[in-house]
C-alpha cells in the first residue's frame, strides 16, 4: 500500500512520529491484549548525522511492537506512525529490521546473503560485489565472505545481518535486541562496530533493549518505557561521552545515566511522561 504524505506547515519534518499509537490484538485464544497505550513521540531529521535511539523497557512490556509498527509489518489500533512525513501503510525500503534470530540463506555464502536484497533490486553485480564487501569490513567480516552460515559463529551470524541491513542504505534501521543472545564480549564487541556505523551513516538507528547498560552506551537518547501497556515513561538525553570504550561503563558519568535509568525501569518513577 502506498504511503500517504501528510501535509505540514513547517520544513523541518521529523525523521520519525508516533501521534498517539495504540496497539490492541487479539489473541489465538480469544483474548484482547493491549500491548501499546497512546504513544506519543518526535525524533528530529539530523542529515549528515548518526543517531541512535534506545526503547528500553521490561520484558513484554511492547518495545517489539512499537518497532514493529514503525517497520510497517504491524499497524497501529489507533493513531499513526509517520517516517519523514509520510503515513506508515506497509514495509518500505527505507525502513530495515534486524532480528535478534539469525536469517540468513543456508544456501547462499556471506557474500551472497548480503548481495541478496540487491540483486532483488537490480542492482548491477559489480556495484553489489563492492558495496557487499564495504558492509561486511564495517562488521568485521571481510575475511569471510565466501563461508556458509553453517560455518559462522552465532555473533558472526548476526554481523552478516547487520551488513545485509546496512549494505542497502536505509534511512531508518530497526534493532529488535540484536544482540541478546551473545555471549558478554560478543556482545560488546558488536556494541563497539554498531557505534561506529552509526558514526559514518547517514541513518537513524531505533534499538530495542531490556539491558540497562547497553542502552547507556549505545544511545544517544532513550525513551524508557512502563510495563504492558507501553507508554513512555520519560525521555533521557544521554550525554555525549569522548571515550566509549569499555572504560566508560566504569565511569561515574556513566554509572549516573545507568542509576537514573535503573530507577525509571524499575518504577520508581510513577509519573507518564511524553518526550
């Protein structure tokens, strides 16, 4: 379904708007669940600029939902969710989701997985073979692009995800805990490579996470969210660190973000707060 441009009378149309999602489904056995609860929320267009967003909240409170709405494969009950000023109806190209499964093509070689989307595109072979082996460098994996997945660690699997995300440019990536099943230095190796696409991309990068530290770290501002149904508890900038090595997390610029957002998760902030 297309989507529909909504007119505005000002030029500085936002990147991504939530108007006041909610999101009701129904369930295999009969049950209405109310999994999202008027949302609302405005991240700014920063061309040149890398930015990532964190959801953080508790476990099935509905920062997989949001997301998924966001992507176009899940419509809001209520209200609407606008990417670059237009009404989000369907998936588009502009919108990438990595899962935190791995999904990639048994049959087809790392290089092949990220040449995929492309090929479907039309993109001629040469400039797919370039851009495929610049995405899987920035992962780290340029070594290994004529393995199998079968051959690949679950880490390594996940790289080949996330290059297969980058590789097709999309304005707006969606990271539904990526990095939720890897082992600690995996996973913050992975961190690291994540923050370092950002820095040369020209994207937005939505990121979904129940990890406390891992939001700190990563973003650069963070919407916390309350149990089901979600709704935004309150809207954190997180300061801009000079070091974001693995130091930083022992720091106490750090350990404050980190207490402040340990304080919200765990409620002891009642208040709803609309960022």
């Amino acid at each position: 379904m297309p989507e529909t441009t909504v007119p505005t009378s000002s030029p500085n149309v936002p990147k991504l708007e939530l108007d006041h999602v909610s999101v009701t489904y129904t369930t295999r056995s009969g049950d209405s669940v109310e999994a999202v609860r008027d949302m609302s929320l405005r991240i700014e267009d920063k061309p040149g600029v890398g930015e990532i967003v964190v959801f953080l909240g508790p476990s099935g409170c509905g920062k997989s939902t949001v997301l998924k709405c966001v992507a176009g494969l899940h419509l809001p009950t209520k209200g609407r969710v606008l990417n670059d000023g237009k009404v989000v109806e369907g998936t588009s190209g502009d919108r990438a989701m990595v899962f935190q499964t791995y999904t990639s093509f048994a049959w087809l070689t790392v290089q092949g997985n990220v040449e995929y989307g492309m090929r479907l595109a039309g993109v001629p072979k040469d400039e797919r073979e370039t851009r495929a082996k610049e995405a899987l460098k920035q992962v780290g994996l340029a070594d290994f692009g004529k393995r199998y997945p079968k051959e690949l660690s679950g880490g390594m699997k996940q790289r080949v995800a996330i290059a297969r995300t980058i590789v097709n440019r999309p304005r707006l990536i969606l990271m539904d805990e990526p990095f939720g099943a890897l082992d600690p230095q995996t996973r913050w190796d992975m961190q690291s490579r994540l923050l370092d696409i950002s820095r040369v991309a020209d994207n937005t990068i939505l990121f979904v996470t129940h990890d406390v530290s891992e939001a700190v770290y990563l973003a650069d501002t963070v919407y916390v969210l309350s149990s089901r149904p979600a709704q935004i508890r309150e809207r954190v900038d997180v300061p801009i660190f000079a070091d974001r090595s693995i130091k930083l997390k022992q720091t106490p610029q750090f350990r404050e973000v980190e207490s402040h957002l340990m304080e919200l998760l765990h409620g002891e902030l009642s208040s709803v707060r609309v960022g």
